[in-house]
C-alpha cells in the first residue's frame, strides 16, 4: 500500500505561458497526448465512456441472437459508482475499503493485483447510498488521475502506483460535495486536468498540471453537478464542454476564458444534471431530470441556439446517452421512479421506440450494437436501430445497485457492482455452451 504525497504548494496558480523548456521536463508531451486522444492506443479505454467520451467502441464487435459472453475472472472490491478503465494490459479501479479510497490495478487478462495506492476516506453519503468514489479515473500518457468522493485530486503513475501529487480541493479552493460528493471525471487537455469543482469564490471549474498538481487556472462559480466534460472542436479551436449543476458551459481549456454559457438546470433545489454532454458536429446535447429534460443546441454562433427541447423526450436522471446513425438511445426517467429505454431522433426529439421493463442502467455502442447493463446487473446486447427493440443476448454479470459504467477494450469487457468487479470475453459463444461452462 503506498501513501501518497503532496507536492509543495501544489495550489499557487502559476502563469498559462510557462516555459517551454519546463513542460519539457513533465513525464509527458503534448505530441503524446493528441495521440492518444486521436487513437493512436487503438483498443483502450483510458476514461469515462471511453476514448473520445462519447460511449463509442471502435472495435468490431458483433453479436446474433442467443449469443452471450463468457466469464474470465471476478475479483472482490470495495463501495462506489465509479467504474473501471482500461490501458494497455491493466485495468483499474477507484474503490473504497474501510477507512480508504483506493486506487487499484489489475493485469487485464487474469486479474492478477499489480499495485494498489491509498487515501484516507473521509466522505459520508448524506443518503446512506454509497461512500466510495463517484468518478471514472483518466489514463493519459502513463499516468491515473483521480477524484475523489471528498474532493481529493491525485495523480499517480501508470506503471507502479508511486504517487505524483494531491490537492484537497476541498479545504485549498472551497469546494463542496453537495448533495452525493464529487462525481466529475478529470479531463486531460494537454498538460493540463481539468475537473468540476464548484469552488468558491471563482472556482467552480478548475485546471491543474498533470505532472505537479499546480492550480494553472480557476473559474466561474458554477455549482458542480454530477456530469464530466468533454473536449471538441468549436468556431476553430478545442473547447471544453461542462454540465454544470446550473447548465452548459463552455471553456478555453488554456486558459479558463467562458466561450458562451446556457442555463439547464431544475427550479428545484434538489437538482441534479449527471448526463454527460454529446457533442454533434456544431451541436450539443444536454439532458437533465428533475423537470428540465432534454435540449439540442446549436452552437454555430458564440450564442447558443435551441433546436429542440421536450422533458417527454429522453430525460436522463444520471446516465448519459450514445449517438448512432443520427438515433439517440439512453434511458428516460427518474431512477426511483422507473425509467424506460429509449431510442429518440436526435435532430427532432421524437420518440422512435421505448422499451419498458428494463429498470435503469447504462447504454454504449459496439459493433453499431447496443450493449447495456441494467442497474440489476443485467448485460444485454440489442440492436441500435429506429425501427425498434430488437434484443439480441441477455445474461446477469453482476448484483443489484449497479450504477458503475463499464469499459471494453481488446474484445474484453470490465464492469462492477458494489462488491465485485468482473472481466467477460466477448467472443461469440451460443449460450447453451456459456450456460454449460464449455470452453
């Protein structure tokens, strides 16, 4: 177990313009990290909703009705919604044991523990849901970055665990957990991790570099909701796209500038907005709960427009919603409500089909297939296509209270619930020969 440590004075901000000669000396590149994000790492699934953030699989997976996938190994972990992630021939999990939050890695292939790294575990769940972590650690350029149920934001490296840095967001920048502590997924924009914070005064967005831990800038006092950002090209340059807790947000990833703002947020205090934002070429669609619903906004000009809204259309209580063939699919409704799965046009907001009975859960695409784990632990694969459901495999992989999304990377797929975390292969096997345990 390694304890980590804290650079010196991680939290001075320091100038947008530092030397070249500086950068050069972090563990990585600016050339490396463009890599990543372009693919280069074919196969990975180094962050939330994989390589590009957009639920998309890029491998060619395939699969015929009555086909499942097999198991390869489960190991025990400990609370929390934050699912695993997946680079080169590990995967990792953040999780809580006890009194720690632990950052682990496992070999890919056979579950073998490589490394673990610790932090005290201070968060309780107001709600008595869950008290481990909330967000999806990030892999970029042979380092984890990590957030934390209480606001710690850690780096450590790839290949052993040693700790590179930690801030305590909250106590250095006033950040509060809100209603189920700090959910946001870090985003890596070249040498910098942005997350959403909600800090005060004039933190709600913040960005530190990779390789010390150094506040670069802060921003805004947006709320910080419960949804990650993404990185995408707008009006000629990379911005980064947030969902805060009071709307959309986008940003200058150097430097912090606001590009243009929306408001998306409930007239209810209890307000949560937990969907990640989809990018569609000049567009980009939001999705809340709680009465607001669902917006496409065109943002071809620096001042958002609206192409639609409906709250009957796809409102999303905490999962996000996949893109395929101009089709959205997520589910719709609150989770305690009952939701349904929906396929929705995206440039119209009408409803193609709704498939009830499903419970809540998550939604990704592989193969132009739908591959969904329900909050029963349920995994299934459908087809994504308007003319309705069609389901193509159906199988429990895990318990009950599972809210974690999965990962696929190199024909194998990572998912846990809050006791375990399992590793499938994803080769086609009939089911009778799955259900029989034949190789």
């Amino acid at each position: 177990m390694i304890a980590c440590s804290q650079a010196n004075d991680p939290m001075k901000p320091v100038p947008a313009h530092r030397p070249k000669l500086q950068w050069s000396l972090c563990l990585g590149v600016s050339v490396l990290l463009m890599a990543w994000r372009e693919g280069a790492s074919a196969g990975d699934w180094p962050q939330f909703l994989g390589p590009n953030r957009d639920g998309v699989c890029s491998e060619p997976l395939r699969f015929e009705a009555g086909i499942e996938p097999s198991s390869l190994w489960s190991r025990e972990v400990g609370a929390g919604f934050a699912g695993p992630v997946v680079v080169g021939d590990r995967v990792l999990l953040h999780h809580r044991r006890g009194g720690q939050e632990v950052l682990e890695a496992w070999k890919a292939q056979d579950g073998t523990s490589l490394w673990t790294l610790s932090h005290p575990a201070t968060y309780r769940d107001d709600f008595g849901f869950d008290d481990g972590p909330r967000a999806v650690p990030t892999v970029a350029d042979g380092r984890v970055f990590a957030l934390g149920a209480n606001g710690q934001l850690s780096g450590a490296s790839l290949a052993d665990g040693a700790p590179l840095w930690s801030v305590d967001t909250g106590k250095r920048l006033g950040a509060a957990k809100g209603f189920f502590g700090f959910a946001c997924s870090p985003l890596v924009h070249r040498d910098l991790v942005l997350v959403a914070l909600g800090g005060r005064p004039g933190a709600g967005i913040a960005a530190f570099e990779v390789g010390t831990g150094q506040l670069r800038w802060k921003s805004g006092d947006h709320e910080a909701g419960y949804a990650s950002p993404v990185l995408s090209q707008f009006w000629g340059a990379t911005q980064a796209v947030f969902l805060t807790r009071d709307g959309l947000r986008v940003m200058d990833p150097d430097t912090g500038a606001t590009r243009c703002e929306y408001p998306w947020r409930s007239r209810q205090h209890a307000s949560v907005n937990a969907t990640t934002p989809l990018v569609m070429g000049e567009q980009v669609f939001l999705s809340a709960s709680y009465g607001t619903g669902a917006i496409l906004l065109d943002l071809r000009s620096r001042t958002p427009s609206k192409v639609w809204s409906s709250d009957e259309a796809l409102s999303c209580h905490y999962a996000s919603v996949v893109l395929h063939e101009g089709m959205l699919f997520g589910f719709h409704g609150r989770q305690e409500q009952g939701t349904e799965l929906r396929c929705v046009e995206a440039q119209t907001g009408k409803v193609r089909w709704t498939k009830d009975g499903l419970g809540a859960g998550s939604v990704l695409i592989a193969g132009g297939q739908l591959l969904i784990l329900t909050e029963r632990g349920e995994w299934l694969a459908a087809e994504a296509k308007a003319t309705g459901y069609k389901e193509l495999a159906r199988t429990q992989v895990l318990g009950s209270g599972t809210r974690a999304y999965p990962a696929i990377a190199n024909g194998r797929w990572f998912g846990r619930d809050p006791r375990k975390l399992v590793a499938l292969a994803l080769q086609p096997r009939s089911a009778a020969a799955v259900k029989s345990n034949v190789p």
